[in-house]
C-alpha cells in the first residue's frame, strides 16, 4: 500500500536547513530558504496535515546555525564569516514573531545537556549557558527539555564496512548498483533507503519498503552536481525530505 501523503511544498529559493521546535504535542518545523538575492525563515504546523508553511522575520545576516528549538523558543549559533568561521555568539528568537530575545558572545561550544549548554568566552574558562534564559548558571540544575522524536539514519560511505552488503542487495532485489553511499533507517514495519546510482547522471534516490522489500514509495531527490546535504528524516510518524533543493515533501510513515 503506497504510502499516505501529507504535503508537498516548493520554495522559490533553495532549502537550506530545518529544525524543529515547539512541544510534543504541538511541533513545528522552522524551513531556511537562501540563494544569492533571498533569505527567509518559515515556520509548518507538524501536527496538521497539509498545513501550509507560514512566514517568520528573520535577522538580516545569513550566518545563524541551528542548534535546537524548545516551546516557543528557537537558539541559533552565530558564526564569523569566512571559508573556516569560528562561533561568535549564541543567539535565540522568539518564534513565531521573529523576534531576538538574546544575545551572548562566546568562543567556543561544548555539551549540550538539555537546555543548557557548556561554553567558554575566553580561552580557560567553561561556562553553563541556560538557552531557555540566555544566563549563566553555576551548574545544570535540570536537564530536561521536551525531546523530539527526530529519528536518524545511519549512513554508509562506499570505503566503509557494510556498504558492500548492501551493493550485494540492492543488485540482487532490485537490479540496482549503487554507488558512493547509503543512508538507511528501520522502523517497526518499514524500511527506508536513500543511495546514489549512475544512470548517466547521479542521481539521489530514496525508497521506501516494507520488511518483506516490497516497495512502498520511491522517488529521485536530486539529480548532478550540487546535491544537498539532508536526505531524509522521519518524526513522528512522519517522512520529510527535501527534493530538487526547493521542495519539501512529507508522507505519513
């Protein structure tokens, strides 16, 4: 049985990262979008199904890494610009309004342990930043920040042990060579594959298939030179990929 879709979304610029934030109960995706003209945050509504994504204000400079998302509160890591950027500061806004709630300069990032993270300013001294507040505390008095259940895949490089037996299978199953690396995740009734094969191009594909190989749902996220670097993630119950850089695609998984 094909898998049941939720949404398919293009952007007019190219998707360049995404993180989730919110609660359990409430998630929500953040989308940046950037090329050479544009720059843009969006936020999309996880816990409806084909909600469209919605706008979010987003600060003028392109150089904010996500680092994690709690309730209404999304914390960046602020980086110098540069082939080789160092970190800057850590920096968290409210979403979904946009707005900057703090700033903090610091050095270099360590642990993260929950909402907090272990920093240092200078070059000796370690600090416990507290995200949620933007202050310094003595040590973490809680750990706790409510988890996203963001499943990851385990990836293959073609040098590594393993990949090999998976060439073995994939030409064996489904008369395909793949070549260069594999992502791979198992669920409780589910398969799902993201490998690369040259069919006069390379070519990203993505399948998805029940524990008896039997195909489910399959498509071709890129295509040639410039292939990003997220293949797929599964959230609560829910595929997301990203496919051709503009287009997010969700399915329920």
């Amino acid at each position: 049985m094909p898998l049941p879709k939720i949404l398919s979304h293009t952007f007019n610029a190219n998707i360049w990262s995404i993180g989730y934030w919110g609660t359990k109960d409430a998630p929500f995706l953040w989308i940046e979008t950037k090329d050479l003209s544009s720059h843009a945050w969006f936020g999309m509504d996880l816990s409806s199904q084909g909600q469209k994504p919605f706008d979010i204000p987003c600060p003028s400079q392109k150089n904010l890494v996500w680092l994690c998302g709690m309730d209404e509160l999304a914390v960046f890591l602020r980086l110098q610009s540069g082939k080789n950027p160092g970190i800057e500061a850590v920096e968290a806004y409210h979403f979904p309004s946009g707005e900057k709630q703090y700033e903090v300069p610091i050095k270099q990032r360590h642990q993260l342990a929950g909402e907090f993270l272990l920093v240092n300013q200078d070059s000796s001294t370690n600090q416990w930043l507290h995200l949620r507040t933007g202050l310094f505390v003595n040590a973490p008095n809680s750990s706790h920040i409510e988890t996203f259940e963001v499943e990851a895949s385990q990836h293959f490089e073609e040098s590594q042990p393993g990949f090999k037996e998976f060439q073995q299978f994939f030409a064996q199953q489904f008369s395909e060579k793949i070549v260069k690396g594999l992502d791979y995740w198992e669920g409780a009734d589910k398969l799902i594959f993201s490998y690369y094969l040259y069919e006069s191009v390379l070519k990203n594909k993505l399948l998805v298939t029940d524990k008896a190989f039997h195909i489910l749902h399959e498509d071709v996220l890129a295509e040639g030179d410039g292939m990003g670097y997220q293949t797929f993630q599964v959230f609560q119950n829910q595929l997301i990929y990203i496919k051709n850089k503009h287009q997010l695609d969700r399915y329920v998984c």
